[in-house]
C-alpha cells in the first residue's frame, strides 16, 4: 500500500511518502515557442484544477506591458489578457494564485491609478479586475507573488513604501511592508519595514504548517507574522560563519517541516547557497545545502517540494554559454534536502529556450513545467515539460479546493489514478499521527483523474489528508 497526502491549511501539498554532478535519462521537450504579441519573458506557472498551465509574462503584448496566458500540457495556448498599463505593468516575478472561489489572483510591479502597482482579479475566462490600487504609504511595487492563506484572505509584499510621510522626490520611500488583502479587494497592511534590525525589501510568504506566515528580507532577516493578531517576530538574521546572506527569494516549507531558501551571497564561497533553516529550534539553525562557486550560478529559482522530496528548479544562468548568453544560458537542477546539487539540463539557446527564471511545478502527470524568458522558435521563450525519472516514482494528489455549497463545507481532491486499484481517503488533525481515520468508502478506479470529496463540519479543525492505495 502506497500513500500521498496533503494539509487543508493554505491550500498546499505536502507529500508524505561539493561540484554539481549532471544527471542523465531526463527529456525536455519545448511545447510552446512565444511571440512578441502572445507576450515575452514569462514568469513562474501554477497549475489550475482544469488542468491548464497558467503564468505572466513580464513584456510584449499588444501595448508591451505584459500578458496573462494559460497553456495546456499538449501546448494549447490562450492569452486571457494584455494589459495596457493603466490596469498595470507586469514584472518578475509575478505569477498567479488560485483562490477557493475558483479565480486567480496576481500583482502588477507598476502601474495603475498611482502608478506604485496593483491587485488583480481574473477568471479562467479572462475578464480582468482590478481590485487594490497603491499609493505608497500602504505599500508600493508588489513585487512578490500572492499566497492564499487558510483563512481565505490573500497575503503578499511590497518592495518599497510603507511609511506615511512617503515622499519619493524627497528620497522617502520606506523599506517595504507585508499585507492581507481579502478577495473583494479589503486591505490591510500587518507590518512596515524601515531602517531597522528587522531587515528591508520583503519576499513572498509562506504559510507555515502552525497557521503563522513566515518570510525573508533582502537584508537577512527571516521573521513570521501572525495573521489574526498582526504580530511580528524576528526569528534569524545572518551571516554568522558564512550564512547565506541577501535572500531575496522566497521561503518553502518542507514535509520534514524545515523551511528551504537561496542566498545570493555568503555561503562557502561568498557566491550564496541553498539552505535550509530549522525555525524550531533556539536559535534557529542554518545548513547549507549546496553553496555556489561563481556568480553565475547565483540567479536560481527554486519551488516547492516534489513528490520524490527533492527541490527542483532553474538557474537564469551557467551551463552551455554562447555569445547571448555570456555566463551561460541556465540550467535545470535537482537539490537533495540532505545537500548537494545535481545538474539535469543546461539549456543551449536553441529550440529548448534559454534563461529561465520560472523555476518549476510538477503537474498532475509527474512530469515538471517551466518557461524559459528567450530562445525557442522565435527567440521570446518557451513553455517546456521537463522528464526526470523520480525515485519513488510520482504519485501525487494533483489538486484540492474547499467549497462551500447551501451552507456545508466541502474539501475535493483530484489524483492521477490507475485502472483497478482502490483508493481510500483518508484525514487526521496531527502533523505527527499515530492513526489515520477513512473519509467515506474506498474507490475502486477505472483509471485517469479521480475525484472525490470530504465533507467538513463547521468547526473542523486542522486537517491532514492522504490516500491509500491498494493494487
């Protein structure tokens, strides 16, 4: 009997189940070549309860201020939107969320009524809403991609302002801040950052498993944020025998409960490092898992954890180099959550793309999907499907949603299933259980996606679920 499993706090997945060295058996296979009207320099992609890819790109369009698209796994390709910069000017690393009520929700860098950045809402279909305009003393350039908390509400971060003698010709900007912002476009601002211990210029979140949200700062700081009360704490700051420092991306959390993020600098050899941090602990302690020997390895994306406990990502550079790509044109790597990097792909420029800065998201399939921000057919990038073989192989829950239907709460999952096995699904409320209870009656599958349902009453706590599967 195998088992995959996930948590109901902030909709994510959680799986249960030195010199780089270069993998071999993988493929990487280009399934859409971009032009400059479908947009250019596309960003990180989520994958949807349809099925569909969906991401940003950073350029081109019909008015050059960016694009929304969604792709199929086959490649079919749709632009849902063009923005003009009124409604705001697309940026990296801008990607979307798909919130409980089915639609996606991202941010603009810049533009808008102020010009400091925007919310956004939009459906599958493709109808834009702006819902949140910056002004600066609440926050300006979002820069960091949104995260749906497991209370509904939207939290994300902005680059600078925060301060409310704002004043950019006057050189005040403020340092950044962190924020909820609910789906109707309600916000409110939880912390401010200034010229202070508690760091400047703040990443992306991430719900931890307690329900608190933690994050880092370009500074070196690493801080949680609790989101009923607002309250802030300080839980690392560098550099103490060669931490990684500058962590300007954002944090994930691992099945082993660990938090895993990148340094552009410190590390080993001063060019920055994967680590993971034990928060538990006090103080908390660092580990470097692989620390980077040249500068250009340094500009790499990592995101959450695969289905085989590895972290796979891209590097926007290193690998094969030619004459656009100076420092080489980026690579697809796997890290180990015990250490070490291992190099699967170096791309060439060619028909693969170059330069990706998407990182990348393992699909329904097993399989892992990226874009890549030039190169491709038309020399504006590409969306690609990576193959690697997993150990153990890929058997994930593929999606979930909560729904709330004549005043009952609903939690669906879909999975990938094989013809003639069982499948019972299955909860507990601890993070450590010593028994799983069965949700319902176990499902014999006639194979492809399956979906099925638990019910939740009013007042279920926190929930844990996985299935187990009988050949």
């Amino acid at each position: 009997m195998t088992t995959k499993a996930t948590t109901r706090r902030g909709l994510r997945l959680l799986i249960l189940a030195a010199l780089p060295c270069i993998a071999s058996g993988q493929t990487l296979t280009t399934i859409y070549n971009f032009t400059s009207a479908d947009g250019t320099d596309p960003g990180p992609l989520i994958q949807a309860t349809d099925g569909n890819f969906y991401g940003i790109c950073q350029n081109g369009g019909t008015y050059g201020s960016g694009t929304v698209f969604k792709v199929s796994a086959t490649g079919e390709f749709t632009s849902l939107h063009q923005f003009t910069g009124v409604d705001g000017y697309a940026y990296w690393p801008s990607t979307l969320v798909q919130a409980a009520d089915g639609n996606f929700y991202g941010t603009t860098f810049t533009g808008g009524t102020n010009n400091w950045g925007t919310v956004f809402r939009i459906t599958a279909a493709g109808t834009l809403t702006t819902i949140y305009q910056f002004s600066g003393p609440d926050g300006a350039y979002p820069w960091a991609p949104l995260v749906q908390g497991s209370d509904g509400d939207l939290y994300g971060a902005t680059r600078i302002g925060g301060t409310n003698n704002f004043n950019p010709r006057g050189g005040v900007y403020g340092f950044g801040t962190v924020f909820k912002i609910t789906t109707d476009g309600t916000l409110t601002t939880l912390r401010r950052f200034w010229i202070d211990i508690n760091g400047r210029f703040p990443n992306a979140l991430v719900e931890g498993s307690d329900g608190n949200f933690y994050g880092s700062t370009e500074d070196t700081t690493i801080f949680s944020i609790n989101s009923t009360t607002g309250a802030f704490e300080l839980l690392w700051t560098d550099n103490v025998g060669g931490d990684p420092t500058l962590l300007e991306y954002p944090l994930v959390q691992g099945s082993d409960g660990y938090f895993y993020g990148m340094g552009i600098d410190g590390g080993a050899y001063g060019w920055g490092a994967f680590y993971k941090i034990d928060l538990s602990a006090s103080p908390p302690v660092a580990t470097d898992l692989y620390s980077f020997n040249c500068e250009c390895e340094t500009f790499a994306f990592l995101r959450p954890e695969a289905s085989d406990g590895s972290f796979y990502g891209t590097t926007w550079a290193g690998g094969i180099a030619d004459s656009n790509c100076v420092f080489g044109c980026g690579t697809v790597f796997r890290v180990a959550s015990t250490g070490g990097l291992t190099t699967l792909w170096s791309f060439t420029n060619g028909l693969d793309g170059a330069k990706s800065r998407s990182g990348l998201v393992q699909g329904i399939d097993g399989n892992f999907y990226g874009t890549t921000g030039q190169g491709g057919l038309y020399g504006n990038g590409t969306v690609f499907r990576f193959t690697v073989p997993l150990s153990p192989p890929a058997n994930q829950i593929a999606g979930f949603q909560f729904l709330n239907v004549f005043d009952s709460s609903y939690a669906t999952f879909l999975i990938p299933s094989v013809a003639n096995e069982t499948y019972q699904l299955q909860y507990t409320d601890s993070m450590n259980p010593t028994n799983w209870l069965n949700s319902g009656v176990p499902i014999t599958s006639i194979g492809g996606p399956l979906t099925t349902v638990d019910f939740l009453e009013p007042i279920t706590p926190q929930r844990f679920y996985r299935f187990a599967i009988t050949p």
